[in-house]
C-alpha cells in the first residue's frame, strides 16, 4: 500500500506521522484491498475560524474510491474523526461487497408488501396446475 501524507500551512512532526500512521494502520487490518492512500492536514489561518485543523484522505481500494473531509480545533481531533469515519466507510464497503457476492435478496420494506409475499408463498399445494402437455413434432427431411 502507498501511503503519501501532505502538509499545508503546517510543518508535519514525527510525532504527526506516527500518530497518522497507528490510526491508519487500525484501518488497513480491515480491509487488505486498500492500494493508495493521499492524506492531506492542513491548518486554516483565518482567526475567525473555531475548527482551524483539516484533515482530508483520499483512499483508492480495489476498484473504489473514498474521499473524506473533517475539521476540528486541533489536528489529534481532525485526524481521530478522518480515522474513524474512513474506518466506518471501508467496513460498509467491504459488507456491501460480501453482500452482493452471496446474493443476499433485498429485503421488503413496506408491511403491506411483506404481507402479499408471505400469503403467496403460505400454502404450496393451493397452487392450480395447468394442462401440461407434451407434443412430438416430426420434420420433413426433404424441406430445404
């Protein structure tokens, strides 16, 4: 996995980089598909601005792409809500992909409908059978 982290308007620390990859460590434990990961932090000047820390990821999975955007007061609170969002959203990518694999039906929402489905399928020998027949057709050998 490529792992790149960028840095604007801050210098990014050792301490910053470790911290960075122990919680993204947690998440590549969840799904091995993760091939390319672009972090970005960067820190807003504006003074007017309470949530001045941003953290954003973009994280290309085997035929996916995540993007998230967090901000927070500091930079630990950005990257801790980045970490645990883009955690949430690669298990629900990785259920919905086993999902679709086992073809799972999709369930029925309304109770009205749930109704119906369930008096069809109550009473198997209530069914009519139909005529069922058998025919036997004999070609001419000498039609071109």
């Amino acid at each position: 996995m490529n792992f790149n982290l960028n840095g604007k308007n801050i210098n990014i620390t050792e301490a910053i980089k470790e911290y960075v990859k122990e919680k993204i460590s947690r998440i590549v434990k969840h799904n091995g598909q993760i091939m390319n990961m672009k972090i970005t932090l960067s820190v807003n000047k504006n003074p007017s601005v309470k949530k001045n820390s941003i953290a954003e990821v973009v994280c290309f999975l085997n035929g996916s792409v995540i993007k998230i955007k967090e901000d927070a007061e500091s930079m630990y609170a950005a990257i801790d809500l980045l970490a645990d969002r883009l955690d949430r959203q690669v298990k629900n990518l990785k259920e919905k992909l086993i999902k679709s694999k086992t073809g799972e039906s999709i369930r029925i929402s309304t109770p009205e409908l749930a109704e119906e489905v369930a008096e069809e399928t109550e009473d198997p020998g209530s069914e009519e059978f139909l005529h069922n027949e058998t025919v036997h057709i004999e070609l001419d050998s000498n039609i071109p």
